[in-house]
C-alpha cells in the first residue's frame, strides 16, 4: 500500500454510514483517493480516546461511491467477488474499525 498523503481520524462513535460519509467527504476536499481506514487509541489527559484512521493519497480518480459492509459470517473473497459482480465494486480494505464505540470488521469497496 502506498504511503498516505492524507490521514484524517474519525470519531469512533459514529455509525457505519456515517463514518463512509466522512470519508466521502475526506475524498472530495482536494481529490483524494481512500486507501485504507483501521481503529485507532491515543492518550490525552491521561484519557484513551478511540477514534479511525482513514488514510488517502492524492489522486484525481478518488472514488465516487464508497461502500462500508460487516461480511459477517460470508467466505471475505466470496464476499469481494459477490460486490464485484453486483456492480464492479472494487476492494479497497478490510479490518476492525470503531462503530458505534464497538469494534466492528468490515470490508471497504469503491466504485
């Protein structure tokens, strides 16, 4: 994975959607391309705060639609081929972030 140009963290109490929105939103400011999103700690006035990590790279063709999905309990490559032929999502990531203040693992597509 290339190293990002962007980093931008995402309060860990949001909902699935919400947390795709900002990544949208992440993307569209400057024409950034999500790369990869993962859960995160830092310590603040002897306080851990839990947040996500979405990471981005400068590039023009970001991704216009994002999809953020929990595969549950499906095969992850029958997972990615389903969404691919659903609609030519295309996978970005996977791995547990924060939703709702809960780990959740969730697969990360674009289009």
């Amino acid at each position: 994975m290339p190293e990002p140009d962007k980093i931008v963290k995402i309060d860990s109490n949001l909902t699935l959607d919400e947390i795709k929105d900002n990544c949208v939103a992440a993307q569209e400011k400057g024409g950034f391309r999500l790369i990869g999103i993962k859960n995160a700690t830092m310590s603040e006035g002897g306080l851990v705060l839990n947040f996500n990590q979405a990471e981005f790279v400068g590039d023009a063709g970001f991704f216009a639609e994002l999809l953020f999905a929990e595969p549950g309990a499906t095969d992850p490559e029958q997972f990615k081929q389903q969404k691919k032929n659903q609609g030519g999502w295309n996978h970005i990531c996977s791995g547990s972030i924060w939703v709702q203040d809960q780990i959740k693992n969730v697969m990360v597509f674009g289009k």
